[in-house]
C-alpha cells in the first residue's frame, strides 16, 4: 500500500475556483472510478498552494485506476481541460510515500480484519453539494431571452432549471400558446439532465441503442434547450419554445 501526494500550484487568485470544482467534480468523478481519496487542504503558507493524496494497494492498482480516469473522454473532453487552465502545470509536484510498520495509516493482515486505524479509510464527505443556477441569474437570462427572442420578432416561453432539473424561473410571452410553456420547461429539463442542447437528441435517438430514451414522457429532441455551465460545470438548462426549432435554438443561443 502507498499514498500518491500531489500539490499543485493553482493560478493566482483562482484557488477557491479550483476546490469547487475538486470537490463538486474532479474528487466524485475519481471516486466513482475507484479511486481512493483520503485527503485534501489548503496550503496556508501559500494562497495559491492546494494539495491532495490518494491511496493504492499496488502498482497494478494505480494503473488500472489512472487509465479509467485519464483514459475516458469525460476526463479528456471536459474535466482535463478545465482543470489545467486553473493551475500552473510546470508547477506540478507528485511525490509517493508509504506508511511505515507502526504509522497510524498502516494496516496489518496478521489477523485476516483491518486493524483500527488512525483515520478514516475514506474521509470524503457522503453528501456534495450540486452548483446551480440561482434565481436572480436565471431571471436576467430570461429577460435576455426576451430581447433577442424580440430582436428576432418572435415571442416565446423561457423556462430555467437548476441542475437537477427543478425550474427556477419562467416566462411566456401573451401570445404564445399554453403548449409551449410546458415544452419550454421540458427542453430545459432534457438539456440539465444530459448535458446536453435538444436539438443534438435528433441524431441521437436514430441510434437503436439510444432510441428506447425517445419515450421518455419529458425528453425533448426539438432545438431551443440548452445546458448552463459556469466553469465548465453543469448548474442548469435553459430552455425556450414559442418559434420554430430554428428560431427557438437562436434565441437560446
């Protein structure tokens, strides 16, 4: 068994940013990939300094886990690039240590049960707390939405969720038909619940293997949803119905 410390020297003045996003995103994610997260802090001789440890069983271990992390394309497409750009990658430091025989840490086979240790196996919190979109942000994008949904000469519904899908706040315009004010807040539902626009559910659902999802009674794969993230983090789905797909997907945009 050993312990991987990593510090990092994050951007000046970015460090809170990039222990909301440890805690909300990186650590759950290396978690639910089997990781062993035993710690992390703020360095507080440094305002910039952050550091974390992790444990293994064994070389074997480590490799199986670093592939299922650093191998998937969330990590590639999404995680990895965020996380760079909040540190100083030259600054990188990653030092392995283990427990010595009698250390707190160590654990001992001698009578086939985990000796009680000095800490918890796994200190991790059980609960996270999910970033969302608060209601004074969602009620300017609406209005925003109003003017280009006008500049366009449309009128429309505008419906914001949070990031679990819960609406936040919602408008629709007189003319717009009472359809549309459900089919509003539906696109913003199917956009936070899957990360994903609406109108990218078309070519999704024409996969046979996806395609049971297209009975969804709320998924929506019409343009005019979006998701809403805020440093690379999902907190809620914007979605608008009043005009065609087309014009919906341009107001959103």
């Amino acid at each position: 068994m050993f312990y991987e410390i990593r510090r990092y020297q994050v951007q000046p003045g970015r460090r809170d940013e990039l222990v909301r996003y440890m805690e909300s995103v990186i650590i759950p994610f290396q978690v639910e990939q089997g990781m062993s997260v035993t710690a992390s802090f703020v360095d507080e001789e440094d305002p910039d300094g952050y550091v974390w440890i992790r444990r293994f069983e064994n070389e074997q271990e480590r490799a199986t886990l670093y592939a299922n992390v650093y191998q998937s394309d969330r990590w590639r497409d999404e995680i990895g690039p965020t996380v760079n750009s909040l540190l100083v990658l030259d600054e990188i430091k990653v030092t392995r240590v283990a427990p010595t025989p009698v250390s707190g840490l160590q654990r001992t086979h001698t009578t086939g049960r985990k000796r009680k240790i000095g800490m918890s196996d796994n200190i991790l919190p059980k609960t996270h707390n999910v970033p969302s979109i608060n209601r004074a942000a969602a009620v300017a994008l609406v209005e925003a939405v109003r003017a280009a949904a006008a500049e366009a000469g449309i009128e429309v519904a505008t419906a914001i969720t949070d990031a679990d899908g819960h609406l936040v706040a919602f408008e629709r315009a007189d003319t717009v038909p009472f359809i549309a004010a459900e089919v509003a807040v539906d696109k913003a539902w199917t956009a936070a619940s899957f990360r994903l626009a609406t109108h990218s559910w078309n070519a999704l659902v024409s996969d046979p293997r996806v395609a049971p999802l297209a009975h969804h009674p709320r998924l929506l794969a019409v343009g005019g949803g979006f998701p809403l993230f805020d440093n690379g983090v999902c907190v809620g789905g914007l979605g608008i119905s009043g005009g065609s797909a087309e014009e919906d997907e341009n107001a959103a945009q």
